[in-house]
C-alpha cells in the first residue's frame, strides 16, 4: 500500500512525499528511519499516487496577534491550558 506524508526535516523545513509500507504504522516508522518527523500519514488513493515528492520552506515566522503583543499579559485560560498540556506531557514520560 502507498501511504502519502508531510514530515518535518529541521526546524523550518516540510518535506512531502509517497511511501510504499504495508501499514500505516510501518510507514510512520520508515519515515523516522529516514531521519524525518512525520507531521501527517495517510493512505494513498489512485489519483493521489501521481503526487510528487516536494520540499517546502516556510518563509514567514509565525504572526502575533497586536492586541495581545501589546497587553503584555497573558489570560487566565492560557496559562490553565497550557498547565494541562504541560501535565499531560510530563506524565507521558516524552523526552
């Protein structure tokens, strides 16, 4: 089977392509043994097979919103959702 896939190679760059896996489990890891980060794997359809591998460099940075650039604080609700987050993250034991 065919799997198509976005993965992340550094810090800025997104690399797209085809790979042929019998599952999609076995794609994911074939991409890490490449030396990617896999962003999405999905399975191929007929018309998606003539997709071509291409690289794509984002150029802009990520924009901040003024209103909240300016204020200098940050909500409530951020600071509780990213507690959670935070939590969630050190109970999985990521590195």
């Amino acid at each position: 089977m065919k799997f198509i896939y976005k993965a992340k190679k550094g810090p800025e760059e997104i690399v797209e392509g085809v790979i042929e896996a019998v599952n999609q489990e076995n794609a994911v890891t074939k991409i890490r043994e490449m030396g990617l980060f896999p962003v999405t794997v999905r399975m191929a359809t007929d018309s998606a097979n003539k997709v071509q591998v291409s690289t794509v460099k984002k150029d802009k940075p990520l924009a901040v919103s003024k209103k909240n650039a300016t204020k200098g604080r940050v909500s409530k609700k951020h600071i509780y959702l990213f507690t959670k987050k935070l939590k969630v993250l050190i109970k999985s034991q990521e590195p």
